[in-house]
C-alpha cells in the first residue's frame, strides 16, 4: 500500500503541501463544506516551520488554486500572497501548529452536520467502523464563546485539543488535524460524516456500541495517520481529474 511521498529539496515538499491544500478545498467545496467566508485548511510551511499557508478570507474554496494561497508568520502577517488572513484562522491556527510539532495540516469549515452535532455537547460514539477512528482520540471543547478572534481563546483549543486528531468546538463545528494535509483533510469529512450518521442512528432510537476492545482495534488500523493520508487519496485524484486547474 503506498504512502506519502518523500522529496529531495523542501522546494519540491512546500509545492507538494500547496498543491494538496488547493485541492482540499476543491474538495470541501464539492462536498458542500464552504460556507460564505467561514472555514479554513492550514498547511506548514517545510522550510518556514513557524508559518503556515491558508486560503485568502473571502475566497470561495471552489476558486482556489495553488497561486491563489497566502504564507502567514506568527504576528498574523502574510508574507507571501496578496489577499488578507481571516483573523480566525490565523488565531486558531497558529496556536495549534505552535502547540503541535507534528501536526502539518489543520481543517476547520461549516458543515452542517458537525455544526449541528457541536451543539449537543457529547463525544461521537463508535456505533460504526469509522467512527472508531475517532475512539479516544477525539475531545469536546466546551466553551460558550463561539466566535475565536483572539490568541488566548484559540490557546484554549489548542491546550483542549492535546494529542488528539480532531476536536468538536461547542456551538461551532468541528476541527481536525493530521500529519499531512490529506489526513486533516480526510479526518474532517469523515467526522462530518459519524455525525450524520449518528443523527441517523439516534433519530430511530438508541444506537449500538462497538465494544471498546473492538473500537480500539479498530481505531488501530482505520485511525493511524497513514490510513487518514491513504483514505483521502480516491477524493484527492477524482478531484484533480476534473479540476486540473487547481494546480495553477
């Protein structure tokens, strides 16, 4: 099976973390994920480590290509790219990629189901084989203030957020991370998706649970940051064929 590719310069490493953050909006937005301004994927800089690359604020992610992205250091300035940062972005974001040396790539947006399940302040069960993903590995942020503007309240997720692959913001939506960007990419649409289907489940009565011994061997091969990057590879190659664009 293969796996994430490695590179002989951090030129070639940086095109490649670009390319695949275009097309992980391409992808959102086939999904439905963007939302007029709201959402945002991240990606670190190879070379820069303390700044990250992120779409402009007030472009629609089924716009995005590779030049259209914006470099933002640790003061929130943008240092390659034209466009502004969305201020919640750079918030957020800055503070979990300080706190998180592994993490290469964080993904925010809208959705509808995780906006909605953010609002019934629980953890997401392992009632199916792909919310055992989450198993453990997932936390509650449980904070009334839903609008993140300010460095102390995205340290707060941040610190919430710990080792984790992905948070539920209250009243907000859902977030997650990964080692590469494929696996945050991948990591939130399929949180978005265990929310669907835990409303379903829930909206007929009460659902079964797989057993934790079972969610943790499970989460062992479906939950590792290998399977997120592999699992988001169909998505990524369907989406370039029909929008080749995005490289641009």
């Amino acid at each position: 099976m293969r796996g994430p590719p490695s590179f002989e310069n951090l030129e070639q490493e940086r095109q490649h973390r670009k390319e695949r953050l275009a097309a992980g909006f391409r992808i959102f937005a086939a999904l439905g994920f963007s939302e007029g301004v709201a959402g945002h994927i991240t990606a670190r800089d190879p070379e820069f480590t303390d700044t990250f690359w992120v779409n402009p604020f007030g472009m629609h992610f089924a716009h995005i290509t590779v030049s259209d992205l914006i470099r933002v250091d640790g003061a929130g300035a943008v240092v390659e790219g034209t466009m502004p940062v969305n201020v919640a972005a750079f918030a957020i974001h800055h503070q979990i990629h300080a706190a998180r040396p592994d993490v290469v790539a964080a993904a925010h947006a809208h959705s509808i189901y995780g906006k909605a399940w953010s609002a019934v302040g629980r953890l997401l069960d392992p009632i199916t084989q792909d919310a055992c993903a989450f198993y453990e590995d997932h936390v509650f942020f449980d904070d009334t203030r839903v609008l993140v503007t300010e460095a102390s309240e995205a340290a707060r997720i941040a610190e919430c957020l710990g080792g984790h692959k992905a948070a539920i913001l209250r009243n907000h939506g859902l977030l997650a991370v990964g080692q590469t960007v494929d696996e945050a990419v991948w990591w939130f649409i399929s949180m978005e998706r265990c929310c669907q289907a835990q409303f379903l489940a829930e909206s007929v009565g009460i659902p079964l649970q797989v057993d934790p011994e079972n969610a943790k061997a499970a989460r062992a091969v479906n939950g590792t940051p290998h399977a997120g990057w592999f699992q988001c590879q169909p998505l990524h190659d369907r989406i370039l064929r029909q929008q080749p664009e995005l490289l641009g």
